[in-house]
C-alpha cells in the first residue's frame, strides 16, 4: 500500500495525462478520489484564484492531499502515487523507467497531437506536418517492437511506470490512427500495448477501449463546428468575468463617492473601467501569448541569402509521397540549385560511446528537436549503421548557402559540433551514390549495414 495519504485529483473526463495517475494508485493501493464535475470545471475552477494559490500553472491534472502535497503535472504526479515497483527496484530499472517516460514525452505526445487532434476537429490539419508525424509514428512503432521483441515489458520482468506511461500516451493514437493493417507490421509494439489495455487496473480507469478500424481522417467541417463552438464559450465566460469585475469595481466605486459624498459619475456606452483599459481583459490565460508578443522578433538567418530555384518543400513533398528511388531522387538532382544550396556529409565523432541502436536514434531525435527552427530551409537523412552496442551515426544534409548552416544561429549549436561535416561536390558521381544510399536507407557504410534512419524535413 503506498502512503500517500488521502489524495484528490483534479482533471476533466477522458484526459490521458490524468490517466497515469488514476492507474499507478490502482496498482500501488493510493488512496485517491477524482474531483466530481460539480466540485471541478474545466476552464473555470483552473482559473480561479483559489486553484492558482495551489497550482500556479493553472494545469490539468493537479494533485493534493490531506497531508499538505500538492503536484501539477500528470508524469510527477503518478510517480509519487506509485510503489517500489512501479518506480523501480534497482537504480537500472528506475533510470530506464525514466528514460521511457522522457522518450513518451518528447516523441509519442507530439506525433499523437499531431495526427489525432485534427481529426478530433481541436486543430488545423498541415499536410507537411502531417506527412512528418506519419513517419515518427512508424519510427517509435518500430523502435518499440524491436525492443520488446526479446521483453514482456519495458522496464524489469513486471508493469512498471514506463509501461503505463507511453501505453497511456499512445492510447489516443491507437484509437484514432493506428489501423489494424499498420497493428499487423508491428506485432511485438501490439501483443505489449494489448497485454497493457487489458490489465483489471487499466480498465478499471480507462473502461471500455475500442482500438481504431481505419485510420480517421481531418474533417474541416467538423473543425469550424469546434472552434466555433470554442470561441463562443470563451467570449461568454470572458464577458462573464469582465461584467463581474465591472460590477465589483463600480460597487467600490460607488462606495467611495458615497463615502466623500461625492455623485456618482454617468457611464458612457460600454466604455471600461481606466484599469481594465491599461491592463486589458487578459486574466492570466493569456498571459504566454503576451509576452511572446512583447519579445523582439528574431531575425532569420537566411534573409539575405538568395532563394535560388531549389523548392525544398516541393522536394519534401515529393519525398514524402513518392517512390524514393525512382521519384524522389531524380527530383533532387534535377532540381538541385548547386549555387545557393549546398550537400554536406556528417560523421558522428564518438561511436565507441554509443550503446544500443534505439539510445542512438534518440539521440538524433534530440538533435532534431533542437533544431526546429531550421527545418523550412534544410533536408537531412541521418543513419544509424549496424548493431546494438556497434553502431555509428552518419548522415546526409542539405540547406541554402554555402557555410555550415548551423553556424547562422546560436540556437542551432548544440548538437553539431558533435560531428565531423564534410562539404559534398555535387557534380561527383561517388557523391551522388552516397546521397542515393542514404536517402534510400539502404546498404553499407564503414562497414556497418543500414540499422535505422531519421528525416529531418
């Protein structure tokens, strides 16, 4: 029995995150209630001054306890719910529970944000964005079912953390995207995820799970309806707000010039209070928009470089939905604008450091991450050659101008002096077959045979 005390925990129905939590206290014994509707409001009772005190973030779930406890954030929350068990037993164990629980959290939840929240109608649908989440999602498929290939579980011989959390984070993605077709190509990542929904803990909190029949599609009516309906509410709920603190206000006011025995001065139309007009109408859920408006604009890097005839995102494009080497290529090298892009070659310089192949590809995950903002003008196919605890990273990239991009921003700085770069001659066929090779993931390099790859597009 864990002893965490008598616990309550505030979130909306149906909400993933929340989840964790709700299955770590059915496995540990927790003593822990979910706040009823009539107690909890969504976009209410997080905005309010009492729940702020609690949880400044004004985040969903939250957590408390009798004891004086209280955590926002779904992954801390279950952890402090959980057992021995679930935590881990060994130090081994417990740092591979977190390590899943930071690869579910950097990886799984934006590719499902991505691919699920359109078709749920709570987000514009982007077809490169979208492409660029189709293919993560195959990644962290495969990644998954090579790992469990030789395990039951992710962490240890029995359900821990790790297990409940990317099963939870993948829930959505199951159910809306991962078609029974893709489920076959995948029978290791399916027979856990399976074994997972299953457990009388698991039901108990998710109930009745229904895995997706075919894969759901954007619908932009269905989009217009929800931010329709979406606007409406939050224009009633901040009318509400603006009208009680108009009312509070002018009973002060009133209060006053009663006090000094002054007359109460005439409104004029729907004019505001002075305060309200220096301060504006944000009441703390805006404050992050405010103030990435107040910072300066950063100036791209790319600005005074020619744009030159290359369309990366038509090459992108093409990439993403054609035959690699029959279609894909061709299009880069009939189209390539040698004078205002360049090819370059990197080299991973401590492969002796590097472990096993999916610690690697995070790895290059991270890289990519980092490296966001570069993404509209540069295409990369990175590489892991060979096996477990012998492999190697090494890839391919292109970009506009002629320097090593990475060098345009400090941002972009992290990563790269990590690598060897070696600028390519375009025109040389031994480069255009290592450029085939990589882009096609295919064959041989240094010795070692193509393992896995990532795209940076």
């Amino acid at each position: 029995m864990s002893n965490t005390g008598n616990g309550t925990l505030y979130t909306y129905p149906g909400n993933f995150r929340a989840y964790k939590a709700q299955i770590a206290a059915q496995y540990s014994g927790a003593r822990l209630t979910v706040a009823s509707t009539d107690k909890f409001k969504m976009n209410e009772t997080n905005k309010s001054e009492e729940y702020l005190k609690k949880f400044p973030t004004g985040k969903v779930p939250a957590y408390e306890n009798d004891a004086g406890v209280r955590l926002f954030e779904c992954n801390a929350i279950a952890h402090y719910l959980s057992n021995q068990q679930l935590r881990g037993k060994t130090l081994e164990e417990q740092s591979s529970v977190i390590q899943w629980i930071e690869y579910a959290e950097r990886e799984i939840i934006p590719v499902s944000a991505t691919l699920v929240y359109p078709c749920m109608g709570i987000m514009q649908f982007n077809k490169l964005n979208h492409e660029r989440a189709k293919d993560e999602l195959k990644h962290i498929l495969h990644l998954l079912n090579e790992y469990l290939r030789t395990r039951t579980y992710l962490a240890g011989e029995r359900i821990t953390l790790a297990d409940i959390v990317v099963a939870c984070d993948l829930l959505l993605l199951f159910q809306w995207i991962v078609e029974p077709a893709q489920r076959t190509l995948y029978p290791n990542t399916t027979r856990w995820f399976l074994t997972l929904i299953h457990q009388d803990e698991v039901k108990t909190v998710i109930g009745d799970y229904k895995l997706c029949e075919k894969m759901a599609q954007f619908d932009p009516k269905k989009f217009a309806e929800v931010s329709e309906h979406s606007q409406q509410h939050s224009q009633h709920r901040d009318e509400h707000h603006q009208e009680s603190t108009k009312d509070k206000k002018g009973d002060e006011k009133k209060s006053q010039q009663q006090a000094q025995g002054e007359k109460p001065a005439k409104q004029k139309g729907t004019s505001k209070p002075k305060d309200e007009q220096e301060h504006g109408d944000d009441q703390g859920g805006d404050e992050m928009d405010d103030v990435l408006a107040q910072e300066p604009k950063q100036k791209d890097p790319f600005a005074e470089m020619a744009k030159g005839t290359f369309n990366m995102d038509e090459f992108k494009r093409v990439y993403s939905n054609e035959d690699t080497v029959t279609k894909a290529i061709p299009h880069f090298w009939s189209h390539f604008d040698k004078e205002n892009y360049s090819l370059w070659q990197c080299e991973y310089k401590y492969p002796e450091d590097l472990g096993q192949i999916f610690m690697t590809c995070n790895l290059v995950a991270g890289m990519f991450q980092r490296l966001e903002k570069l993404r509209k003008n540069a295409f990369a196919s990175m590489c892991v050659w060979g096996k477990d605890k012998d492999n190697t990273i090494s890839g391919v990239w292109t970009w506009r101008g002629q320097g090593l991009a990475f060098e345009l921003s400090p941002d972009w700085q992290t990563d790269y002096e990590s690598y060897t770069w070696t600028k390519l001659n375009p025109d040389d066929e031994k480069t255009k077959k290592m450029v085939e090779q990589f882009f096609a993931w295919e064959g041989e390099h240094k010795g070692k045979t193509f393992n896995q790859g990532k795209i940076f597009k």
